[in-house]
C-alpha cells in the first residue's frame, strides 16, 4: 500500500513537472518554437513518461498547460472580484484584472496567441468560455436582476463583453502596444461599462 502511495506521488511530480517547465518554455518561447525533446530533458523524464501523462504528446501538454493558465486567471479575477463589496464595482474590478492577468508575461503567449492558433479558434473559445465568460455571464445577471444594468438580454451582452476584453488583451500583447496602453485600455473599459448602468 505504501509503495503504491509512493509510485501516485512519483507520477503526480512528473506530471507537475512537464506542466512547470513547458509553461515556462512556452511562455517564454512559443509553442513552435519548443521541440519535444527539449520539454523532457527541462522536466527531467522520459519521452514515454510525457506520453504515459499526455497521449497527445505535446498538443495535449499545451493544452494542459493552457487550462493550467486560465485557471490561474479566473482565480486572480475571483480574488479582485471578491475584494470588492459592492456588486458593480465586483464587476469593474474582475474585468480589469482579467485585462492584467491576461497580458501578464506568463500568461499572453500561451492564452492568447498559442492557444487559438494550436487548438484551433473553436476549442479555444469553448475553453475560454468554460473558464471566464461563464462568471461573466453570471455576474452580468445578478446586476440585471439587482436593476443596476439597464434591462437586457444578458447573454448577448456577456459575450459581446468578453469578446471586446479579449479583443483588447489581444492587442496589448502584441508588439504594437506600449507600456501605457494597459492603463489607457482599462480607463476605456471602465467608460464602456459605466454606459451600460441603469440610470
């Protein structure tokens, strides 16, 4: 029994450890631009232990690592959200934080350059939708159901929300944004959403 609970605890740090270094190199590098074998010998196993954890080999690493990182957003969203008392400004502080989050370097290439271009757009947005617009579209009802939005259909709004935020953390991070557009993108986004307040 205790050589089984060691070899789970051996297989859990090798899984761990594949995620840590690919995030790292694929953050850093890109996706194409990290071989396979590169991505064993940083974690430190074998090709098989990669495919024993990742049948898919490196597509179903990424995509691991991908979910891993919008985890970590949503929980940062979460934190910013719940930091708030008032359910508007729940809702002003998490979209700012995902426009942070998401363009944080250890998350922008993998989130929102890698990810539609190695999943392909559809399992991108299906992801994307499972892990952030969900929350969006929850907190979006709870205001329309409050009457602090003007009433609506919420889930049109919602997407067209989330659509506008990933359209903007696209572009902040790409080469052709400054350092002070992520203030100005905010300040923008914080305009956009006070528009839609009921009066």
């Amino acid at each position: 029994m205790r050589e089984q609970g060691v070899r789970e605890r051996q297989r859990e740090q090798t899984r761990l450890a594949l995620l840590r270094e690919s995030r790292r190199l694929f953050s850093e590098r890109g996706y194409a631009a990290v071989g396979l074998a590169e991505l064993v010998q940083a974690a430190g196993v074998t090709k098989g232990a990669l495919y024993h954890h990742f049948p898919g080999g490196k597509t179903d690493l990424f995509r691991a690592v991908l979910e891993e990182a919008q985890r970590e957003v949503g929980r940062r969203v979460a934190a910013a959200a719940e930091a708030q008392e008032d359910s508007w400004e729940q809702l002003t502080a998490g979209c700012r934080e995902f426009l942070a989050a998401a363009t944080a370097p250890e998350t922008e290439r993998i989130m929102l350059v890698d990810g539609p271009a190695v999943l392909g757009w559809s399992e991108w947005r299906a992801m994307d939708e499972a892990a952030s617009a969900r929350h969006l579209t929850e907190a979006l009802t709870a205001l329309a159901e409050a009457g602090t939005l003007a009433p609506q259909p919420v889930a049109p709004l919602a997407r067209l929300l989330s659509g506008a935020m990933n359209e903007a953390a696209l572009w902040l991070a790409s080469p052709s944004s400054g350092p002070e557009d992520l203030a100005h993108t905010t300040a923008a986004l914080d305009r956009m959403l006070q528009a839609l307040r009921a009066p």
